[in-house]
C-alpha cells in the first residue's frame, strides 16, 4: 500500500483538482476488488495472489481509461447532487469505523480478528478488551489522553507548528521504550520490510483477452468499480471540502481526471484502485496542510522513511498510532457534529443521522444512495407541502412531476439590462439541479458588474445543499468584485 501511496502522491498534484486531499489505495474498495478477483479466476488467500490478480490490474487500468474518458466529457458535476446533509453523515460514520476497527490495536489484542462489518467490531469489542495487553493498552491510553489534552489548547502556537497526533507519536514510542514494549515481541510494533519496493505485477491483457469466459465477469467488474470508485472519489472530495479551512470547493473533474490517471499507472505495477481518502486527508488538515502540494510531501516522506527511517519507524507502537485514528475518527463525529446538524434543521439531522445508520449496516455507497433517496422523498413532500400553501390546498404537483422539475434547470429566463444580468428562478432549487445552477454562472456575459436573482413564489423549495452552493457562488463572485442580490428570498 505505501508504494501506492506514493504514486498517488507523485501523479496527483500534477493534475490538481482539490487542495487538501490525500489520495491512496481505496480499502472501501476492498470487498468488490476481491469478489472482482474471484469471479475473474480467484482471490488467493493471505500468503498467496490468486489467478485472477493479474486479471483484476487490467479491471483497473480500464476503470481508469473510463474515468478519464468521463472527466474530460466534464460528467463529474453531477456529483453536486450529493446533499450536505449525506456528505456529513459519510464523514461521521467513515469516524466510527475508524474507532471500532482500532479498538483491537488499542488494546493490544493478540487474538485473531474475525470481525469484518461495523456491528461486528462492535460485538467483538469485549473479547479485544478481556484479551488486552497491559503494557500496550497502557501507551495506547496515554497518547490517547494526550491527544485530548493537547486539544484543548487550540490556540498556542506551537501546535499549528508541531501537529499533536506528531506528539503523540513521539511521546508513545518513547514510552513504548520506557515500558519495555519491544521486549514483548515485534507484533505490537510497527514492521517495514527491508526492501518495500520489490513484489511489482503487471496487468495480463493478452491472457484476460484471449479466455472470452471472463469477459463478462470483467465487464461487470468495470462497471461496478467505476461507479463506486467515481462516487466514493467524488463524494470523499466534496467531504474534505467542508473540513477545508478556507472553505475552497474541489473540481470534480479535475478530481475524476487525477483519479484516473493514477489508477492506470496504479495498475501498471500491480496496485490497487486509487481514490481520495477520507481518513488520510483529515490526518493532513489536522496536521496543517493547506495545499494540493501536501499530497506530493507525503510521497516523498514516505520514500525517505522507507530508505532511511525504516529503523525509527520500526520502534513505533502500533497502540499509539490506533490512539492517533481513534481521535481523528472521534473529531469526525464527535457531538459538536450532531449539534451542528440539529442546528440546521430536524430534516437535515434526520438524513444526517440515517445516512451513518445506512452506512454502517451496509457500505459507504449503499449508504450514500439510500441518504439520497431519503432526500429526495423528503423534498418532493417539502416541495408539494410548499406548493398547497401558495395555492390555498387548491392542489399541488404530482410526485412524478415534482421529481422532474427537481432535475430541470431552476432557471427560466435570462435577461441584460445593460451591465446588470438577470437571472430569474421560478423551479425549485434543490440539490439535484445544483449542477445546472452552477451552469448558469458559468455563462455569465463578459462585462456584467451585477448579478441580480430573482426568486418566483412557484419556486417553492429552497433546500440547505442548493443555499449552501449558492452561497457559495455568490461569495465568489463578490471576491471577483461582482456583487450579487437575491430578490424575493
């Protein structure tokens, strides 16, 4: 996974896209990867790839071409349909399965793990802790307790200087060696073999070519793992968007262009799916950075430490780098998050809070797609409710008609008085015509010094993703010195 990362790290920020996006092997990925593997001529098992391996690298290197075929279309917009409300929920449940899955760690448990899903960590959590380790459950803690300390003071300096997860690294291998955790066995420490550039693959064309029994399967495998992996990339990046300190919005093509790319050269020595990580990216702004550049940092620190800092990273506790995920995935979805979206509104709270519980029974995009969907019925009875009110109950559009003006351009006419351009909006503006909104900024004649909306009663529905992006928007345009009225708001 490390040499990924760097190759991730060296290809992205030449194509840019987002700003402080860390991109690497996608382990979301990994339950389609492997059942694309075993229908694809077989997954192997811990100790050996199976046949199908060298099958599924030209599985990506094709998903890879799609993406690019689809950046360059300019398709990726469409990912704006993703409302906030969603995105916050994939961000918080992404943070609980940081914390389950590193309770094992935490502890020091020795046992084999058989825990795959989210409830099954859950469930397994009292065997981690009845089979903890002592000396390492008690590092794991007090980096842990560190990490909550030092939290609280947000505001010294020295710490926008020396991020605490780097702290807390330093102060639990410190104590690691202090209690003597290397004398315990090399297992709770972390362990880099001595040449981590060696094991490459190719993809094998000419074999998946010539056997037509798996062009089905690879067939199938290309269309699932684009679309996952298009949607988990894009939907990833619009996250770290909101966690983004200056609040800067990714190019969603950009994004796809950059994924693609990366994941042909990716397979091109035998690695995995390449997408934007929720974890690692979150890691990066808590650690400062700021610029798309970071990413390329990261690449070649991870070449230094693996030339020349192999032996200092091998003194590291492994409990003290699970207290460093379980504080990023607590900051995720914390209760200052939930208040947050209670804040907003009951609604967003309750597509905020199904998204994580669909999430987590499930997997990130089936999770994604059913918060969606609950939006969508949401605003259609918004939408209609809306509608009643203005009519006086004399009636209101159809759910077959209300979801289809949701999807139409929220703009009807388009009017030049002299420097100042009209637009006028009489369609509900909602996250799913976003895009087509979006749109309508990008044609703005040369020359405007104005921009006035106007807001039709009929538009009925105005919900928190589409103000959000229109915010957004507007603010743009005043940083460009085009000041823009809403009239009828």
């Amino acid at each position: 996974k490390l040499i990924f990362l760097i190759i991730a790290g060296l290809i992205f920020p030449l194509i840019g896209g987002s700003y402080v996006t860390i991109s690497g092997p996608a382990a979301g990925l990994a339950p389609a990867l492997l059942a694309a593997m075993a229908h694809l001529g077989g997954a192997g098992d811990a100790e050996h790839l199976g046949a199908g391996y060298p099958h599924l690298l030209v599985v990506i290197f094709m998903v890879g071409v799609i993406q690019i075929v689809l950046a360059v279309a300019k398709l990726a917009k469409h990912a704006a349909l993703i409302p906030v409300s969603v995105v916050e929920g994939m961000l918080a449940s992404i943070g609980m399965l940081i914390i389950v899955k590193q309770v094992a760690m935490f502890c020091g448990y020795t046992g084999k793990v058989h825990a795959h899903e989210f409830y099954e960590f859950v469930t397994e959590a009292p065997t981690f802790v009845q089979g903890m380790t002592p000396m390492v459950f008690a590092v794991s803690l007090a980096s842990l307790v560190l990490l909550f300390t030092l939290g609280h003071f947000k505001h010294v300096k020295a710490l926008s200087i020396i991020p605490p997860q780097l702290i807390a690294v330093i102060f639990g291998t410190i104590l690691g060696r202090v209690v003597g955790l290397q004398d315990l066995g090399s297992g709770f420490l972390i362990s880099l073999p001595k040449d981590a550039f060696h094991g490459f693959h190719l993809p094998d064309f000419a074999a998946l070519i010539s056997n037509q029994d798996l062009w089905y399967a690879a067939g199938l495998a290309i269309a699932t793992l684009t679309m996952i992996d298009g949607v988990e990339s894009l939907a990833t990046a619009m996250a770290i968007d909101r966690l983004d300190p200056y609040r800067r919005k990714s190019q969603p093509n950009r994004v796809l262009l950059a994924m693609g790319v990366c994941n042909i050269a990716s397979s091109m020595v035998g690695g995995l799916t390449i997408i934007p990580g929720g974890v690692k990216s979150k890691a990066n702004i808590a650690a400062g950075g700021r610029t798309l550049w970071a990413n390329f940092t990261n690449a070649i620190c991870l070449i230094m430490y693996l030339w020349i800092g192999r032996d200092v990273i091998n003194m590291i506790p492994k409990g003290a780098l699970a207290a460093v995920l379980i504080y990023t995935g607590w900051k995720m979805c914390e209760p200052l998050v939930w208040r947050h979206m209670a804040h907003i509104g009951k609604a967003q709270l309750f597509i905020f809070t199904f998204t994580i519980v669909a999430t987590l029974l499930t997997d990130l995009l089936l999770g994604i797609v059913a918060g969606v969907i609950v939006k969508l019925i949401l605003n259609v009875a918004l939408y209609r409710k809306a509608n009643k009110a203005r009519t006086n109950g004399a009636g209101a559009p159809s759910w077959a008609a209300s979801i289809a003006a949701f999807f139409k351009s929220p703009v009807t006419r388009r009017v030049t008085e002299g420097d100042v351009y009209h637009l006028h909006v009489e369609r509900p503006l909602v996250c799913f015509n976003t895009a087509k909104m979006l749109q309508e900024f990008d044609r703005v004649p040369a020359g405007t010094k104005q921009i006035e909306i106007h807001l039709d009663p009929r538009v009925g529905l105005i919900d928190h993703t589409s103000f959000e992006n229109l915010h957004h928007s507007i603010r743009d345009f005043s940083d460009r010195g085009i000041p823009v009225k809403l009239a009828g708001l």
